[in-house]
C-alpha cells in the first residue's frame, strides 16, 4: 500500500474549529459535534476530508502535490461523515474547485455568524438551506416571462411593459424572502435596477402606440434599451444558473450566455 499523507490533528482540529463544527457542504450543515449520553463524554462526527487525496490513485489525488502540501491546511475541508463518503466516492461529481468553494464561502459564513450574534447566525444557516429553492423561483419567474426573450413578441412594446412590471413585483415579493445582505439579494437587487433602468429609458415614449419601425429615433430607443436589458438580466441568471446548478430552458440561453 502506498503512503498517505494524512492531516496532523492540530490540522484536523483547526479545520473543525474554522467551520465552527458544522458541515461545510452548504446542502447539508449537519453540526458534527454534542453531548454523548455518558454525562461526561462528548460525539464527535466530522471529518477532514482531503481536497485533493491523501494517497495515490485517491480521490481527486494531484501528483504535482509534495506531501507538505498534501497534508496542509489549505488541502483540507471540514465535512460530516456522510459528505466525507459523498464526495469521495463521485470524486468527478465534486472538484477541487467546488470543495474549495463550499470551504471559502462556509468559513466566510461562519465568520459573519461570530460577529453577527444569534439570531442573525441562524438567518444565515437558514439561508444556505433556503437559497437554492429561491434561485429556482427566479429563473422559474423569468421562465414565465416568455415576451421578454422571445423576439416576435417585442414588436409589442406594450406587452413588454406590461410583462416587465410584472416580473418587478414578483421579484420584489422573492426579495422579501431573502435575508439582506446575501448574495441572492444582491442579485435581486440588481436585477431590479436594470427594469427601472430600462422605464426610465422609455419613460417619455407611448408603449400603446409604439410600433417596430426603424427609422423612427422612438423605436430605436425602445429596441436598444431592450436589447441593454435582455444582456443584463442574462448575466444576472447566468451567474445564478451556474452558482445552483440550475438548468435554463432554450428560450433564457439564448439570452443567458453560460460556460458549458
Ligand atoms: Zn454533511
């Protein structure tokens, strides 16, 4: 059997304490420490787990690694035991690079939950629960919004507005749901400046009466700014497909320019 590089236990025990105990898959969370039934005793369930593995022929094991590097802090991420199993056996499910994500984004969460104080600590673990669920609500609500995407429907400049004040609402009503701050809400945010972006662009045209005709300056405008709009808001839920890995129907790819 070939060597293996395994973790000191002031490595294991640093880790452990960076992720203030909790799993650090943001799916699952599971506290990974408490009292045993024997009054003195306490359970212990978590695991370091090796980013990339202790040993050759391992999970996601990379030869170029010296066995320092190997067996550093940086190579290690806090796990519950059955995450720990998870993400070894569908080694090609679960890059480097995601480990490396899910440890980034939970340290950075657990610092916030420090500094924050209770109540806002169990916002934020509520909020890596809740956040993917509410992602799919916004693709799912720009889904709905066939008019914006599909071409022949923009002849209709008052449809789009029409549509575009509708998907305002229902943003603002998921935003209601996010806790401030997130990244979601962010986004949100965002999404929603880039619709009064475009109200204002038009502000001073008749939607009603507005007709596809491209030597009228009015027109133009219109299309323009629905063109800046459709970028912008396919970024935002490219950005939001790829972070949940969520999957976009052929109507939003074509606006949502993803890394596939
Ligand atoms: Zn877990």
């Amino acid at each position: 059997m070939s060597a293996r590089d395994e973790f000191r236990a002031a490595t294991k025990t640093a880790l452990a304490r960076r992720a203030a105990h909790f799993c650090s898959n943001p799916y699952c969370l599971k506290l990974t420490v408490g009292p045993s039934s024997v009054s003195t005793q306490a359970l212990m369930s978590g695991h370091a787990a090796h980013i990339h593995a202790a040993a050759k022929g391992g999970p996601r094991y990379d030869a170029l690694q010296t066995p320092e590097e190997r067996c550093s802090i940086e190579n290690g991420i806090w796990l519950c035991r059955e995450c720990g199993v998870l993400v070894d056996a569908d080694a090609s499910g679960y890059p480097d690079a995601q480990l490396r994500e899910w440890k980034k984004n939970h340290e950075t969460m657990v610092s916030e939950v420090r500094s924050g104080g209770y109540s806002r600590s169990l916002a934020l673990l509520q909020a890596g629960r809740t956040e993917p669920q509410i992602a799919k609500k916004i693709i799912t609500s720009m889904e709905d919004r066939r008019s914006l995407w599909v071409t022949f429907d923009a002849e209709f400049p008052d449809r789009v507005r029409q549509s575009l004040d509708e998907l305002r609402s229902r943003l603002a009503t998921i935003r209601g749901e996010l806790l401030e701050g997130s990244a979601l809400d962010g986004i949100l945010f965002a999404l929603t400046k880039t619709i009064l972006k475009f109200f204002n662009t038009v502000e001073s045209s008749d939607l009603r009466t507005l007709r596809c005709n491209a030597n009228d300056p009015e027109w133009m405008r219109f299309s323009e700014a629905l063109a800046a709009l459709r970028k912008s808001i396919g970024l935002q839920i490219a950005n939001i497909a790829e972070a949940h890995d969520l999957k976009l129907s052929n109507d939003l790819q074509r606006i949502a320019p993803l890394n596939v």
